[in-house]
C-alpha cells in the first residue's frame, strides 16, 4: 500500500490552521479527511 500524496497548498493550509488554532492533530486530520498516525520515535 503506497502513501497518499497531498498537494502543497492542502499541505500549507493545515499548517497555518495548527499554528493559528488550539486543535489537536487528530482533530486537524479529521477536519481536512486526510489520515494521520502518530510516529513512535
């Protein structure tokens, strides 16, 4: 299963409305339908 490829504008418009809002990334991906798994570092 290869990785979803997301366009720079889609990419630039979650980070400003991270920056710019209280909400947490699983709420962010919810938002803008994209998938979202936390990385274990």
């Amino acid at each position: 299963m290869g990785r979803n490829k997301y366009r720079k504008e889609l990419k630039s418009r979650i980070a400003l409305d991270a920056i710019k809002s209280h909400k947490t990334i699983a709420e962010l991906a919810s938002e803008y339908e994209v998938k979202w798994t936390p990385s274990v570092v």
